[in-house]
C-alpha cells in the first residue's frame, strides 16, 4: 500500500526537477502546507508553516513560491475582491464559489455545466480577441438558516 503523502511530494519533487528547481525545504514546507489548505493566500500559508515548526519563512518568500509554482502551472491562482491572491492546489477544470463574507474559495466539481458553458463560448466570436481559458467564479455568501425553536 502506498502513502498518498509520500506520492503526492514525490510528484511536486518531479513536477520541479522538471522546471529545473531544488525541492528546497521552504519549497516542500510550502506545498505541504498548500496541500493541507487546499486554497489560501501567502498569510495563511506562513502561518500554518509558522504553527508546524518545519521550517523558517517570511510571507514575502512563500508568496515568491506560490507565484513561481502558479506560473509553472504547478498551482492555480486567482485574485478575491479583497485584493488578496490566493492559490488553488488543484489545477484540473472545476468551478469555485468564493464567499465574500469569509474570503474563502471553495471547488465546485460540476462537468455538466462546464460542458455546457465551455460549448456555448468556445463557439462565440469576440471581436479582437482568442479565448483561451474559461475560469467560472460564482460569488455568495453562507446562508443562515435559523435554528427551529425546541419542541417542548
């Protein structure tokens, strides 16, 4: 039985031989903590580094390597309207809903649609320009459901 830990640093450790960069420490404490938070900004990455102890960084050298690894196409990354960036582990097609209350993206997993919104668009001219990527962002908020009185 394999560790599904140990495979997945294995692949970032092949995935930035590939790009010709060192698994560095930082670089290895970076994706563990991406991997556990699975969307998150610098701040948040550094904190969680911060708080396991692995290894020293400041937010300045973990927003460095979350954009170098978002450019390799190794992380997805996209701006909240807090103008804060954060970056996504997962680079398949999928959908987010960002929750502007929290500041919090959360994958939407619907082929379906993106089939269907992919087929519409694809299939559209826009004068002066080439579409090369369609990238859906549904914006809410929580729903606050309210708690039913107790039955007596």
């Amino acid at each position: 039985m394999t560790n599904s830990k140990n495979t997945n640093i294995e692949k970032f450790k092949n995935d930035l031989k590939r790009h010709g960069l060192k698994a560095t420490p930082q670089r290895l404490a970076v994706h563990e903590a991406m991997m556990k938070l699975g969307h998150a900004s610098a701040d948040m990455v550094t904190e969680e580094i911060r708080e396991s102890g692995t290894t020293k960084v400041t937010v300045a050298s973990v927003y460095n390597i979350l954009s170098h690894l978002a450019l390799l196409g190794i992380y997805d990354h996209r701006l909240s309207s807090n103008n804060k960036m954060y970056f996504d582990v997962n680079t398949f097609k999928h959908m987010h809903i960002y929750d502007c209350e929290n500041h919090e993206f959360k994958d939407v997993v619907d082929e379906e649609l993106l089939s269907i919104v992919e087929r519409h668009l694809l299939r559209r001219k826009f004068k002066g320009y080439r579409i090369e990527n369609i990238d859906i962002q549904l914006i809410g908020r929580p729903s606050r459901r309210k708690a039913k009185p107790a039955s007596i």
